[in-house]
C-alpha cells in the first residue's frame, strides 16, 4: 500500500489498527490471524515474497522515483509490483540489481556485517600497473574511509586503457571508481557483474526477470549468520510496517 517512510507517518498518524487497536509504535509485530487495517480497510501481506533480477542500463536512476522526471528503474518493470531495489547503481553504471519485496532480506544483504561480494567489470584509463594491483589488494584509502582489500584480476591492458574485475565486500557510494580515481585511472564504463551468488548471464540491458529456485536458495543463506539453523521464509510474522 505504501513505501516504508509512508507506512511509519500513517502509523504515526494513528490510520493503521491490529485487531480494531490503533497502534503507533513503529515495532509492533503481526502474528499470524491478526487482522490488519489501515483507515478501515484490510491489508493482507503477499503469500509469497517477489525477487528480479534486472541489468540495469546506463542512464536509469535505481530508485523507484525521481523527482527531477529521469528515468528509474520502475519504469522498466513489466507491472506495478511494489518492489525495491537491494542498494545502488550509480546513474551511468550497468549490471546486476535486485529488487525484491523481502525487506528482511534485503537488510541481510546490505549490512556490513555479512559482506556480500559483488563484482564489477571497469574499463580504466590508463594501464593498471602490478604496483596498483597490489594497492588495490591491500586496501586503499579513500579519505573518508578506507577500503577493504579487493580481488582485482587484470582481463586485458592496451596502450590507453585496461580491462579489470574488481571484487568488493562493502558498498560505499561510487566506492569502485574512488578507488580507481586514487590511483590515477579514472572508471571510463562500469558493469556490476555479480551480486553475491547473483549473475549478469546473458541477461540484455534493460530487462528483468525472476530469480530461479537455485537462486533464491542461495539467497537464503545470506539470510542467517553463520551456525544460525535455517528459518522459515514465511510471511506469516512481519512487523506493522511492512504490512503496510
């Protein structure tokens, strides 16, 4: 019914009742057979969670608004599923996004604390020297943060560029190409080619499609700590506003 900022005002505002009580507390749980109104009107969570993968474009603004009117990444959905994007390609990067309505996942994957390997294909100006392969390995720093050691493989160097998969575990805004621009190679194109056991494929830009059952079973190990026993990814509990 709505995105999650909207749900907490209307929640806030007194509009969402559980069992004919109005609640306002943002944590409240919804257990199975209770019964979920918002200004009177029964809300019912999907049985089953929707998880698509999409190549995004260059040009395409991974939020499901704008307001300055550019083109998102709603627009290229087949329907109006409320889904939402896990993190962010910056306006010209391509590659690999997920969207998904499964906000517990959603969280899982995007916390620091799990860190979800995501690969990137650049193309850099400049050749990459072994010298820069080794800086990249070890970590860099970015000035506001220091970047973790990454899995760099050179796929070809010509006279004034390079070809280079970069493996990263964190997500910082533009952290790819900050670190190249550190080293004096700025990004000249940047494809995410993996999300965790996510895959570009032959998937053609600008087209989306639904995860296979392979896929979102590796997706449910990221779900849990490590030694966590497996959980059931019933929707049967979900907090108020995500009912909403």
């Amino acid at each position: 019914m709505a995105s999650r900022r909207a749900a907490e005002e209307q929640i806030a505002r007194g509009f969402v009742s559980i069992n004919g009580d109005i609640v306002r507390k943002l944590a409240t749980i919804v257990h199975a057979g209770d019964r979920v109104e918002v200004k009177g009107n029964a809300v019912a969570p999907p049985l089953e969670a929707t998880y698509l993968l999409l190549n995004k474009p260059s040009g395409v603004v991974t939020t499901m608004r704008d307001p300055e009117g550019r083109r998102t990444v709603a627009d290229l959905l087949p329907d109006s599923r409320r889904v939402v994007p896990v993190g962010r390609l910056d306006y010209a990067t391509t590659g690999v996004l997920l969207l998904t309505d499964d906000g517990e996942l959603a969280h899982r994957l995007l916390h620091p604390r799990y860190g979800v390997d995501k690969t990137y294909r650049a193309t850099i100006a400049g050749r990459l020297s072994p010298a820069d392969v080794g800086r990249l390995s070890e970590g860099i720093s970015l000035g506001d943060f220091r970047a973790s050691g990454a899995q760099v493989r050179v796929v070809a160097r010509q006279r004034d560029r390079s070809i280079v998969d970069v493996t990263i575990h964190e997500g910082q805004n533009r952290q790819v190409r900050r670190m190249f621009e550190a080293l004096g190679h700025p990004v000249l194109a940047l494809t995410r080619t993996r999300f965790g056991p996510l895959r570009l494929g032959g998937l053609p830009a600008g087209h989306v499609r639904s995860l296979t059952g392979r896929e979102r079973a590796a997706l449910e190990r990221h779900r849990r700590p490590m030694g966590e026993p497996p959980r059931s990814n019933s929707k049967t509990e979900t907090t108020t506003t995500r009912a909403t």
